[in-house]
C-alpha cells in the first residue's frame, strides 16, 4: 500500500453520489457491460465522488472518476465511501483502476491505511 501511495497523483476518500454510464454512447458494446448485465444500474463510470478527505494530491471537492472502458475499470457502487488512488492524465480526468489499492471503505481497511499515512510523515 505504501508503494502505491507513492506512485499515484491523488488519494482520497470519498462518497459516489452519481454515476453517468448512459454518456457512453456503445456502453452495451463494452466488456464491463457485457460481464455484468446489470451494469447501469449497479455500477460504472463518469462516477461523481463528493470528497470527504484529502490524503495526496490536489483535487476539487467533487471529482469525475472516468473510464478507460477495459477489464482494468473499478467497478463503484453508488452512495457507497471509498478510498481512492487515482491518476489525473493529461487532459485533467482523474482515473483509477483494480490494480491500484482503491478499496470500499470499512474499518479494517482504513485502518491499515492510516497506518501507512502515518509511517509515511
């Protein structure tokens, strides 16, 4: 986790308060639709975060998470908290994926971040 946090542009945690797969005009094309039927409605991308708390990186207080529409797209659950480690590209989207340590927020797993953040300082 430590690694990770060392390699991304911004952690944070944060509450999906939206998600807007219905921009994507070929969505039933894509492997994640596809593998999960259900896809629209249960999870996805163009997922708006509303940002509780800031770990690295400078982002707004309400950030798009886009996608890269592979295999690598995290999957959010809406009104559902997360911590994120995210990339911000060129053109300014912010972009995570499975390989990074993103995880859904419970106690363990938060916990066992803090710990790191705090080895860190």
């Amino acid at each position: 986790m430590e690694e990770d946090f060392e390699s991304v542009d911004f952690v944070i945690q944060g509450k999906v308060t939206d998600i807007k797969d219905l921009d994507y005009s070929n969505i039933e094309s894509t492997l994640a639709y596809r593998l999960n039927p259900e896809y629209v409605d249960s999870a996805g991308y163009y997922v708006e975060i509303n940002v509780s708390q800031k770990f690295k990186g400078s982002v707004p207080d309400t950030i798009i998470i886009t996608p890269s529409w592979s295999g690598c797209d995290f999957f959010f659950r809406i009104n559902s908290e997360y911590v994120i480690f995210g990339y911000r590209n060129s053109d300014g989207h912010y972009h995570t994926n499975i390989c990074t340590k993103t995880f859904k927020l419970d106690d363990t797993k938060l916990n066992r971040f803090k710990a790191v953040i705090e080895k860190g300082n």
